[in-house]
C-alpha cells in the first residue's frame, strides 16, 4: 500500500474541517477509530464508528461520515 499525499490526507477530512471541526479533535476522533479496530480486531468495529460522535451535531455526525466513506474509498482504490 502506498502512502498518501498531503492533498489527500487533506481531502479525507475535510467534510470535518468544513464542519468547524477542529485539528485536535478530528485527531482524537481518527485515534479512536484506530484504537478501536485494532482492539476489536474489526469485530463490530462498523458499529462502533457512529458512535464516536453520536454526541455530536447532525452536521458533525453526516461530515464523519463522509470521512469514512473517503477513507474506505482511499483503501479500495489503493488496494
């Protein structure tokens, strides 16, 4: 698997940064999704990306949802 470009890594989360999502937290929010898979083995881990930010405006909620989409569309076309 290659690595990515800045351009990229900037396009996966910019439905956050457009949300008024800031730096540290999209950080904290991409560490816990890490955390989470490698701790579930993948087990339930789909189930458990929503609620990272079930706490979250709608807006906020939709936008990392997106990201998600991005990163997995990423993964797919970097395959």
């Amino acid at each position: 698997m290659r690595s990515l470009s800045p351009q990229q890594h900037e396009w996966v989360i910019r439905p956050l940064l457009d949300a008024g999502v800031g730096l540290d937290h999209i950080r904290d929010l991409l560490f816990r999704l890490g955390f989470e898979a490698i701790v579930s083995e993948g087990r339930g881990t789909a189930a458990q990306v929503s609620t990272l930010v079930s706490d979250q405006p709608g807006h906020v909620q939709a936008a990392w949802t997106e990201v998600i989409d991005r990163m997995i569309s990423l993964d797919r076309s970097n395959a």
